[in-house]
C-alpha cells in the first residue's frame, strides 16, 4: 500500500486517519444508494466506530480516553467506499490520554466518580482502495 498521502493522525501501528480529497477509481463499478441500516456487530461498523471514537478522543481535552461501549444503531451508504452512520455511546477509561495506551486494553472506568458516558454521532468515511479515513463528523454529548 502507498503512504503518499499525509496522515492527520496516526495510531500505534494501525491506521492513519487522513482528510479525504481523492476521487474514486474509473474501475468502481458500485453504485452509490442510499444509508441502510446495517448490523451494529458488523466488523466494518465496530471499526468505523473506534475510528469515530479516536478522532473524539484525539479532540477532546479530556485527561482519560473514552471507548465505544454500545454502538445503538448503524446506517451505512455506499458512495466512493463506505460512509458509516453511527450512533454510539462512549465511556471513560482507566487509561490516561498521555500514555497513548491502545484502547482494547483500556478497560471502562469502575471509580463512580471518575465514571461518565456520552452519546456520540459519527460519520466514517472509508475508502478502501486508498486506505483513507475521512470523519467529518463526530459529535458528542
């Protein structure tokens, strides 16, 4: 795979995420449709979820990382790759921001009043072909 393109955020040995400017390939025959819903254990909606959930945590100033505990529903598009539609609720780890931990072995916080969840929306957009992450939105409250 190429790594031409200049990565915003890298995470330890796994993805880049990038800002997405490409157009697809003249090859892609799918046709682009509408959001239908899509299984929230899905493989492709659990790791577009922690995508969204490292782009929150990437922006948040929050002293310890958050993890995706209950993806509620999941839409997804098909237009140049997969653009995911996820609503996710997130909550506070044992691990500290700083220590750039990965997340599956950040278990949720247990200390009642370090605990705290948020209700999150993410759009993740992939494209596969280019190994690009595009995630124009991610909202939390």
């Amino acid at each position: 795979s190429s790594h031409s393109f200049r990565p915003l955020k890298c995470f330890t040995g796994m993805f880049c995420v990038v800002s997405v400017t490409n157009v697809p390939p003249p090859h892609s025959t799918v046709r682009p449709g509408s959001p239908v819903p899509v299984n929230t254990n899905n493989p492709g909606v659990r790791k577009a979820a922690r995508f969204g959930v490292y782009r929150y945590n990437n922006s948040s100033n929050d002293l310890f990382l958050f993890k995706e505990s209950q993806i509620k529903k999941a839409m997804v598009q098909i237009v140049r790759g997969l653009k995911y539609m996820l609503h996710v609720e997130i909550k506070h780890t044992v691990c500290e921001k700083r220590d750039h931990s990965s997340l599956d072995s950040c278990h949720f916080q247990r200390n009642k009043n370090l605990q705290r969840m948020l209700s999150c929306y993410f759009e993740v957009w992939i494209t596969p072909w280019t190994h690009k992450v595009h995630i124009p939105v991610a909202h939390c409250h």
